[in-house]
C-alpha cells in the first residue's frame, strides 16, 4: 500500500509532514507493506520557512500510488501554471483515494478532478478555489467518494484519519489517532476526528453493500 503525499518548494510544513508522520505509523505497527512517499518535481524541496527535505519519489510515481495527498505551500499558483509539472500527474479517482488541503485544492480543481463536488480549504486560498468554479464549504473536511478535502493547517489530521480509515479500517484510523492525541483529551479529540469522517465511511460501506449484493 503506497502513499504519496505531493510537496512542492514553498510547502507549508504542517500539511505534508502531520500528514507524513500520522501516515507512518502504520508501518511502525507492523504492517511492513504499507509505504508513504514525499513525492516532488525535484529531489529536494524548501518549505515556506526555510526546511529543506528530499523527496522520496517523483511526481510520476503518484500515479501509482493507492492515495494520495496534495499539499498546500506559498508557490501553489506557479506550480498550477506550469505544465511541466501537472503535465506529470495523471490521478485517477476511480482507483486512488486522492486528498488536497488547503490550497491544494486548488491544484485538484487545476487538474480537473473536482467536477460539481463542493470542497474544503483555507481562507487565504478560497478566492482563488472559487474562481476556478468550485464551491467551497465553511468546514474543516469533506469526502465525497474517493476524493477528499480539507481547509486550516491542522485539518492534515481528519484526512490522515481519513486516508487510515478507508484503506486499514476504522479502529486502526481511532489508534492512531489516540496515539497522536493531546494528553487528557485523548477521547474527545478521537471522537471529534472520526465524527469529520463518519459521513464518508458510511457512504462507502452501503456502496460496498450494494455492489455485493448485485
């Protein structure tokens, strides 16, 4: 099971790396298959402050991949219009989970995956959200199918739990989010998480149902 998470220069640290290390920890529970990938345009990447990281993989490998989340940064609108590198991601919503935050749903709708389905991000980003013909919601995440967004630095938690949740189940997304939980909040902060994602996961399993059933 692979993750990419897209990380372009200007990344806005929280969104790639809560994403990274909430992802991680299900290959430190023992799941030796499942794998999470930086993935960039370039072998190194500089963050809107400065931390400079190497990317584990290009952007073309995304496209194989089982998920994968596209994170925001301060050069969101260069890398939106440079063909050189979109011209690289070929994602496919019909086989991938595929998530953006913040302004990297901007970059889902640039690449032509939104469609009519109403999306999250960050309120520096939404003017620019909505002029490329998408509605935008006053909440912190939103799934509809496979796809998936969320608005605000610290939503990186609801699609990391997200993520968990469709590909490793429920109760593995509520034990990594207790473990990642502030002290003396655990159970609050779990139930908040799982309550952004329920909605979608219920829409999955009837689907499931239904498919079974036919």
């Amino acid at each position: 099971m692979h993750i990419a998470i897209l990380t372009f220069d200007g990344f806005n640290e929280l969104d790639s790396l809560i994403a990274y290390g909430m992802l991680s920890r299900i290959s430190l529970l023992g799941d030796a298959d499942w794998k999470v990938s930086i993935a960039s345009p370039t072998a190194r990447v500089t963050s809107m402050n400065g931390l400079t990281i190497d990317a584990h993989v290009g952007l073309k490998e995304a496209n194989q991949a089982d998920a994968v989340l596209i994170g925001s940064g301060m050069k969101t609108r260069e890398v939106a219009n440079d063909p050189s590198i979109l011209g690289q991601l070929q994602l496919n919503p019909q086989s991938q989970l595929i998530a953006a935050q913040c302004s990297g749903t901007f970059l889902l709708a640039k690449l032509g995956l939104i469609g009519q389905t109403p999306a999250c991000t960050d309120s520096s980003s939404k003017p620019r959200v909505q002029a490329a013909g998408v509605k935008i919601l006053n909440q912190a995440f939103f799934a509809n199918g496979n796809l998936a967004t969320a608005g605000g630095c610290l939503s990186a938690q609801y699609i990391s739990a997200w993520m968990i949740a469709r590909l490793k189940g429920v109760e593995k997304a509520r034990e990594v989010l207790h473990y990642f939980s502030p002290v003396g909040e655990k159970d609050e902060y779990v139930a908040r998480a799982l309550s952004h994602i329920n909605a979608n996961l219920l829409e999955q399993s009837v689907a499931l149902e239904t498919a079974c059933a036919s």
